[in-house]
C-alpha cells in the first residue's frame, strides 16, 4: 500500500485520460464519478480505478470528492505481485 489521499470537497482525485496507475479505496467520505453515460457515487469500502488500471487503460471517468473524502492508495504493481 502506498498510503492515503485526503481530498477536500471538490477536490478531483483523477481526470478522465490520465493514466490509471492506482487503485483508490475509500476509507471514509464520498466520491462522485462523472463519465460519459451519468454520474454515481461511491461511499466507504468501494473501490475506484481498479478496471481500468488492471487493464492498463486511462481513467475512464473523472473523480471528485463529494465532501472530505480519505482514501487508500495501491499501485497497479502492488496488486500484480499478489498474483
């Protein structure tokens, strides 16, 4: 595990295109995505980025804190060497 994130309310955690090299665990708060078909929002013990980093694609969505959002980070490696 890399650590954590704090995001303040409306704070973006990543854009739509960057390259998705980490996996983000939302430990406490919430996070709204914002992609081509809607918007959805996630709460504490969902996971975001996890498809497209797993794939080696760019973020397919942009994410931004709802509020004050705390969020564990893990590398694209951490989770290939747990294979």
């Amino acid at each position: 595990m890399l650590g954590y994130r704090v995001l303040k309310k409306g704070e973006t955690l990543y854009s739509e295109g960057e390259s998705a090299d980490l996996i983000f665990i939302i430990e406490d708060g919430t996070v709204g995505l914002q992609t081509q078909t809607g918007n959805f929002n996630y709460e504490k013990g969902d996971i975001l980025g996890m498809f497209d980093c797993c794939i080696g694609r760019p973020y397919s969505a942009t994410a931004v804190a709802n509020d004050e959002a705390k969020l564990k980070m893990i590398s694209k490696q951490e989770q290939v060497n747990k294979l």
